[in-house]
C-alpha cells in the first residue's frame, strides 16, 4: 500500500529548474519581492550607507558606502516628501529598502515602512535586505509595522529563524561567487532544516569599487558583460542540487536581468508619469527630444519667445528647462527648425527619466 503522505513529500522535492520570462531561473515559485521587481515597479529606498561587513565584493559607488545617506530611487533623500514623490512618479507597487544595512538604522527603517503603507496601503509590498542579526524587539516592530518579507545576507541560519519565528516571511540573498557551490549547499541543508521560505541567488559582477579585489582573486568578466565568469555556472549547480532536496523556493538573478529588465521596466513607468509634450518615450524608456545648445545664460526664454512667434509652435512643445538651462523642443521641430535657423544650434537627446537625467545620447544637427 502507498504511503501518501510520503509519496507527497518525495514528490514536492522532485521539483526542476525552470526559466522565468525575464531569463532568470527559479525553482518553485517566485516570490512576490521578486515579481515586482522584476516588472520594474518596486521603489528603491536606500536608506543608509553603513554597514559592519565589508564584503570584498561590494558594489556601492563611493558616495554611498560607509556613508549615512538616503536615496529614493536615484534622488537623495531630503524629507519623507521626496520618497512619496518618487514612489508616486514611478507608480509603485511596492518598495525593496536596501543599503548598506538597514537594520543599521532600524527605527528609521521603521518609519519608511510605516510611512509608505499609511500612503499607498497594505497591497503596497516592502521587502528589505540586511546582513546583522536582529533583536527580537525589532522583528516584532517591523512584522507590526507591515513588513512583507525580509532578505538576510548571511552564512548563518540564526538571523532567518529567528525572524521566521516572528512571523515574518523571511530567507536569505547571496552572491554567487565561482565554484563556492558546495558551502551554499551546505546553507541550503541547514536552511531547509529551519523552514527558510526562500533564498535568491545572484550574479557576481565587477563594479568600480570591487574591481581591484576581483582581479587579485583572480576573477574574470564574461565576454561584453560585467558579470564574473563562473558564477552562473555555480549557481546552476546549487539550484539543480535545491530542486531535488530542499522545499523552499530558490531564485537565481543573472546579471542582465538588472538593466536590461528590471530597470528598462521601471524607467518605462516613470517615463510615462513624467515625460512632457514634447518629449518621446523610446523603447527603453529614455526620453528622446530635441534641445537648443549654447544658448547664452539669462537668453533662453527670449529664444523660446522668438520660435514660438516666427513659427507658430504649440507651445506645449517648446520649453525652457531651468535645472539644465537649455531651451528643450520636439525632436522633429528640432530637425527642421535647425535647417531655417543656423545661428542656432540643434541638437537631438536621450536621457534617463529620473531625478540625475543622464544623457545617454547627444546626436548634433
């Protein structure tokens, strides 16, 4: 006679690795963190440099590590104001707090979470990351505060019990560094044994400020990529070795999937809330326009005065941009407007939709 409940058990470890639409790789389910970010639609709220671990392969540029700042997205943060405003031009679904260690700054941590779920509600879903344990006050006050699910960067399966313990959804995100395959399996092991909901599996990669470390451990980039060769390959070892013997959810994050789909998504929501009249939004969600350069300080509204009046333009579609002090147009009125106005220099721009507006693009006319 067949043992059921047995059966169930054996069947519930017989489990594959699949790929998600945005070429990740998961076994089991996606979380919920996961999922929104992936759609681009998750805050990014930074909310302090500071951390205890100094990990050799940190990525965070040197203004914000080991530096007490806040960042809504790409915007330093001045009051609760500009994270509400931010959240609210990118239509946020929910918000992932990062740093640095959050836990650093707990009780400012707190008021976040607090503060976006009064704004935009219980749906509104927080995921945070941290590395220290946590007393067990504080993992009662973030559960109490609406908490959704919470990211230990840890060897140790302490920190993820005992949050597990306070009822919160909790599991652990590492990077995946090349052939460390059987020390995460060993985790895996331990993990499991504690009931982890989940663990996230990341692509190493080269940044400005580990750079000099990779390569003294003898690290090496894949070809046109900046993520470390062999990481992958690692990676796929412990979710093949995960899908067989353990129950929690394992998600593994290629490098690619941050730029080319996670943040592509979110600036293609931002862009839509924020783009003006007269500029488009490309398929990567940049904003493509046209501008007038060189445009002599204090002339540029005179300039924008003098097209409108010659040529009869929406107005709507010519503007002074006063944080760049240029006069900004529709990239077709730019293009013919730069053939009947040669003491004018045109030009067409992409640029990012966000608070640093970085160009990507600058093509003369």
């Amino acid at each position: 006679m067949i043992n059921v409940s047995k059966w169930a058990e054996v069947m519930v470890k017989q489990r594959i690795v699949g790929k998600t639409r945005a070429d990740s790789m998961l076994v089991g389910r996606l979380q919920r963190g996961c999922q929104l970010c992936i759609r681009g639609a998750k805050l990014v709220l930074f909310v302090t440099g500071l951390c205890k671990r100094g990990c050799f392969y940190c990525p965070l540029s040197d203004k914000r590590k080991n530096k007490d700042v806040t960042y809504a997205n790409e915007i330093p943060v001045k009051s609760t104001n500009d994270v509400i405003e931010e959240a609210e031009s990118m239509s946020a679904l929910g918000t992932g707090i990062t740093g640095g260690d959050p836990s650093m700054r707990i009780e400012r941590t707190i008021s976040y979470i607090r503060l976006l779920k009064s704004k935009f509600g219980k749906k509104h879903h927080i995921h945070m990351y941290c590395c220290e344990a946590i007393p067990d006050e504080w993992l009662a006050k973030l559960k109490k505060a609406g908490l959704d699910e919470i990211r230990f960067h840890t060897w140790s399966v302490a920190p993820v019990k005992a949050a597990l313990d306070a009822g919160l959804l909790a599991g652990v995100e590492l990077p995946v560094e090349p052939g460390n395959h059987l020390k995460l399996i060993d985790l895996f092991r331990k993990l499991d044994e504690i009931g982890c909901k989940f663990a996230n599996l990341n692509e190493l990669e080269f940044s400005e400020t580990n750079f000099e470390e990779f390569k003294a451990r003898g690290y090496e980039a894949k070809q046109d990529s900046m993520a470390v060769k062999g990481s992958e390959e690692t990676a796929m070892k412990v979710l093949e070795w995960g899908a067989k013997n353990v129950d929690f959810e394992i998600h593994y994050c290629p490098s690619p999937l941050k730029d080319a789909v996670q943040l592509r998504n979110r600036l293609k929501r931002k862009a839509r809330n924020v783009a003006e009249p007269h500029e488009e939004i490309t398929e990567d969600g940049l904003l493509f326009k046209g501008v007038v350069l060189d445009v002599p300080a204090g002339k540029t509204r005179s300039v924008r005065s003098l097209l409108l009046k010659k040529y009869q333009i929406d107005p709507e579609l010519v503007t002074v941009n006063s944080k760049k002090k240029r006069v900004e147009i529709h990239w077709s009125l730019a293009e013919k407007l730069s053939k009947l106005e040669p003491s004018l220099k045109f030009a067409l721009v992409e640029e990012y939709p966000t608070f640093d507006a970085l160009e990507t693009t600058v093509i003369p006319l």
